[in-house]
C-alpha cells in the first residue's frame, strides 16, 4: 500500500472514531436527561371503581412519560378542607407538580392558586373559575348534560327528578344547569344527596319509592347505581325511567338488563392519561391548550356498538 493510501485510511478512520465519540456522548447525555417526574394525583373522594379506569389512564401515561405518581385519596368523599391539606402537603413536599380533581370550586380557589406560584397545577374532571394559568383536563360537561337530557326528554312523563351530590364540584354543576335548560317546559326537581356514599344511596333509594314511575337522572355513577339497585328491588318503582352520568360494572349490567335507559360516559381511560400528559407539559413549560375528553350517550340499544364498547368496557383493550 502506498503512502498517500495509508495516509487516505488513517484519516478515514480518525474521522469514523471522532463521529462515533460524539454520537456516543450525545446518546449518554440524552439518557441523562432524561428525568423522572414527581406528580401527586389528588382525588375527590376515597378509593372507588369510578376512579379505577381513570387511574389505569394515569399508570400508562407515567410509565410512557417517565413519572412517578403519588396517587392520594381522600378518607371520605367531597372533603375540600383534607383536600386542600393533602394540595399544601404535596407542594411542600417537593412534587414537581399536582393533579387535581377540585370538590368545591370556591374552596380551593386561594389554596390552587398559591401552589401555581411554585408548580404546575392541573384540575382533572372539574375545575376551579377564575384562576388563570389552571388547565383543566375535562369533557365538555355542559354538552354533556344536554346530550343527555335530550334522551330524558324522549321518555315522556311530566316530571324529572334529578339526584346529586358534589354540587360545588364544576363538572356537576354545569351538567345540572344543563339539564334544566334543556327540559325546559318539564317539572324539574333537584334533590342533593349526602356525600356518605351509604346514606346517599338510601336517600336515593327512598326518593324513587316517593315518586314511582317519575323519570330520574342521577348526576354521578355511585348515586346512580343505588337508583338503579331500587329500581330493580321495589315492584312500585318499575315503571320509572332512570338515566345517569358515569360507569361502573355495575351501572353497564343496569344498563344491559333495561333497569337503566341510558347513561352519559366519559372517556376516563384518556381524562387519566391526559391529566399526567397536561402535568409533565406543563413542568417542560410547554402549553398546547387544554385537552377536551370525549363522552358518549350511551343505551341499551347501541351499548356494543364498537365505539360504545371501548368507553363502557375500558380494562378489555
């Protein structure tokens, strides 16, 4: 081999080994930035199936953004006092930053927005008015209701009876208002359960036995099982039509067996998974808007339609 190609091949492979040192610490460096994320999950209430599906969105989200969620629930439900507790607790604690399901919008308004001023703050379901720089991980609520009180308003009958707690949640109450201005012309009546889950459920129990063959709307998935359960148990009560907002198990077999005409359902797979999407965007001070998460109305007879299967059967995927 000739000098001048000895020469050629040294520098052809001086070359080689420079780009792939630089290739490799440009590897080693994005792998060290690659940080782990603190973000605290508060709920609304304590530990229910309501909040399972939306924590299966939150699980994959974390583990495809590299966060490590705290997910915290509250002892009882609708607790804005332990809510607003565990929010300082969180923040002190050095989250980096905190999502959050408000139970009483005018509670929480000083409390969320003291925390902005440290950390990213993002309301999930319900929000809280008035604060800027809040995003809110949600559905359209209000639509939500009127979709729903369009399929009310086909069951006939004179008066409705709408069944509730959480009124100081956002989300309830802008499906309530909703439902109201849609039924206009109807003899609307609202009765606010207790946020015992117990005593809600007999007081919902006792409502239906006091107005059979009425037609109720239940604005939450626990009230809305436990009309449905006295519906299904009382033979004075059979004629009433029953609709309702959110999933469980035990809501879809209702729904199946015709105890429930129709139910209004959040996807709440991707209201968990965008919540932590929202947090970690948020922490990189990246905003691209706050996401709006689909619902469906939903009735026995489109219930396994295959866009209905996927939002009322969420764990089959």
């Amino acid at each position: 081999m000739s000098k001048k190609k000895i020469v050629l091949f040294l520098s052809f492979l001086t070359l080689f080994l420079l780009c792939y040192l630089v290739l490799n610490r440009s590897i080693r460096v994005t792998q060290d930035a690659k940080q782990t994320y603190e973000v605290s999950v508060i709920c609304r209430s304590e530990n229910t199936e309501t909040w399972s599906t939306v924590k299966q969105g939150i699980d994959q989200a974390a583990k495809d953004r590299n966060v490590d969620v705290s997910f915290i629930t509250l002892s009882g439900r609708n607790n804005a006092a332990e809510q607003v507790t565990l929010l300082n607790r969180e923040v002190e604690n050095g989250a980096d930053a905190v999502v959050i399901a408000p139970v009483d919008s005018g509670s929480l308004v000083k409390p969320i927005a003291d925390a902005l001023k440290k950390i990213p703050v993002v309301a999930v379901q319900s929000t809280v008015t008035g604060l800027s720089g809040l995003e809110t991980v949600s559905c359209d609520n209000a639509a939500m209701g009127k979709a729903l009180a369009r399929e009310v308003a086909k069951s006939g009958g004179s008066e409705v009876v709408v069944l509730g707690n959480s009124a100081g949640c956002s989300n309830v109450a802008a499906s309530a208002r909703a439902i109201e201005s849609e039924l206009k012309g109807r003899n609307v009546v609202f009765r606010n359960l207790p946020d015992e889950i117990g005593k809600a459920a007999d007081m919902a129990g006792q409502t239906l036995a006091e107005h059979p063959g009425d037609t109720f709307v239940a604005l939450d998935a626990e009230t809305l099982e436990a009309v449905g359960q006295a519906k299904k148990d009382r033979k004075e009560c059979r004629n009433s039509k029953i609709f309702g907002v959110g999933r469980t198990n035990k809501v879809v077999s209702f729904l199946e067996e015709g105890v429930v005409d129709a139910v209004a359902v959040e996807n709440d797979y991707n209201m968990g998974y965008l919540c932590i999407q929202a947090a970690v965007d948020r922490i990189g001070r990246r905003d691209d808007g706050s996401p709006v998460v689909n619902y469906r109305i939903v009735s026995r007879s489109d219930m396994y339609r295959p866009e209905n299967e996927r939002i009322l059967f969420p764990f089959v995927r």
